[in-house]
C-alpha cells in the first residue's frame, strides 16, 4: 500500500460540487498535481483561484495525458460519452474511475477501454442540495460510504490505491458489485426522488384546483419535497441509466400505498400503529448509529 500519494498525476474531469470536492479534498493528502479539466475556461480558472486543482484546461487531450489517474464526475450519460473519448489518450497503466450515480452501464463501459489501463467504478454517497464549484468543499466525503466496484481485470493493486485514496480523503471504502448497488440506491436515492416529484405535483394539483395548498406548506412538506430540487441533468441521467431497477421499486411501492389506502379506509388502527412504530424504531435506531 502506497503511503506517499504526492507521486500521483490526477486529472479531474468536470470541475462541479464532487469534483471539486475531491480536488480540494486531495490537496490536503498531499497530491502535487491535480489536473482540472472544464468545458469553459472559466470554470478550470474558477477551480485553480479556490485551489480545487493546480492546473486546468478545456482539452480532453491535454488533460488526460500523462495522468496517472483519471477520475470522470459528471453525470452518468455524459460519464458514458467521456469514456469513449479519453480512451486514445490514456497513459499505459494509468487508473480510470468515475463517481457517477448509477453504476451498471459506466462499469460496462470502463470493461471497454484499453486492456493497458485499470478501471474502477465508483460512486461516493455524498452530496448537497445545492451542487455547482461554488459549493464544493473538502470535508464533503467525510465519514461517508464511497462505493467501490472493481471489474474482473481490476488488480488487486488498484484496488488497494483507491481504497487509500478514499481513506484518505475521510471516506468509507464499501466493495460493492454494480448490479448490487444500482438495486440498492434505487431503493434509497432514485425512488425518493421521484416519490419528491409526485408529492410536489400532487400539492400542486391542489392549488391549480384552487385549495391553498402551497400557503399553508411547512417544513414537513418541504423536507418530503427537497430531492425535487436535484440538479436537472443528473437526476434525468439517474433515471435513464436505472430505469429497470426504479420501475420495478415504483410498483412494489404502489402496493405498499394501495395498502394503506385500504387500512385508511377501514380506519384499521392496530395495522397502521404497527407501521408507524416499526418505521420509527428502525429510523430511531439509525440516528443513534
């Protein structure tokens, strides 16, 4: 396991509220060059003036050469289309990984670059409302979950780099399989979300009926609704690159409201006090963890 992180050559492709963060993240491990690659020249000189990266550039090209890791953040349809183009300009055993919310189809595409080149899949459980350079921030990945999905052709070497990489950055390493982890945050992450959508259209069929809905809305409907602000692109990208795992979760979650439409209606006290109890102790129970 390599101690000394200050030999590593990264590249930081899409300069937003993850990059950003692991740019300032890696400046204190000690990193010498961090390569910040933007789509406007604005935006790696943004990155450079916050010390998010040493260096910047608009060119794909010039970005990725003679890096010795390459890390893609941005959305996950976009991750996809990266992949193809920095393939001619990786370094013979340079690292590729990625921090994209979906995993399944990035993974495939990283089993598609070059047998000269490790890749890695990953995606850090981290995040906020509000995303953009201006936001980033280095403690961002602090004390939590970074998915980790290594392919066949990872070595256990590379496996055992970014594991020390995240470590050292104040995350929680998590070897998870791609497959696993697409089911998982649909449940956790994707479905929420789209639940935030429908909760915020309902409310708003209200006030389009004439109720004053929005008028008397608190903070309880406003934490329900919160995921509706997610950042546009990357929530459509989620969508269209989980699609089967969050229709899937989208049906079984009808029959859990279809259930309780029922009880409701039967006024069935016992069964909707068992859920309620049953919710809060379990969500008790994570506070306290």
């Amino acid at each position: 396991m390599r101690s000394d992180l200050s030999g590593l050559r990264v590249t930081i492709v899409g300069l937003g509220l993850i990059g950003g963060s692991l740019g300032l993240a890696f400046r204190k491990t000690g990193i010498r060059r961090i390569t910040g690659v933007g789509r406007r020249e604005e935006s790696w000189k943004r990155a450079v003036s916050l010390q998010a990266c040493h260096v910047g550039t608009t060119s794909l090209e010039e970005g990725v050469r003679g890096a010795n890791l390459v890390i893609l953040c941005a959305p996950a349809r976009q991750i996809l289309a990266l992949l193809s183009a920095i393939s001619p300009f990786l370094e013979k055993g340079a690292v590729v990984t990625d921090v994209g919310s979906t995993k399944e189809a990035i993974v495939s595409a990283l089993n598609e670059l070059p047998p000269t080149v490790q890749v890695m899949g990953g995606h850090p459980m981290a995040g906020k409302e509000l995303g953009g350079l201006e936001n980033a921030e280095a403690g961002l990945f602090t004390g939590r979950p970074f998915v980790l999905c290594p392919l066949k052709r990872t070595s256990p070497g590379t496996v055992a780099l970014i594991e020390e990489i995240v470590r050292r950055i104040g995350a929680l390493p998590v070897i998870m399989d791609a497959a696993c982890h697409d089911r998982a945050v649909s449940r956790i992450s994707h479905i929420p979300y789209v639940t935030s959508l429908a909760l915020y259209n309902l409310a708003l069929s209200g006030r389009l009926a004439g109720d004053p809905d929005f008028s008397l809305a608190s903070s309880g409907f406003r934490s329900a609704t919160r995921l509706a602000r997610s950042p546009e692109e990357m929530s459509l990208d989620i969508l269209l690159t989980n699609s089967d795992n969050i229709a899937a979760g989208i049906r079984r979650l009808e029959e859990y409201l279809h259930q309780f439409a029922s009880r409701i209606e039967k006024g069935d006290v016992s069964w909707l006090k068992d859920q309620i109890l049953r919710a809060r102790t379990a969500l008790d129970g994570e506070a306290e963890d």
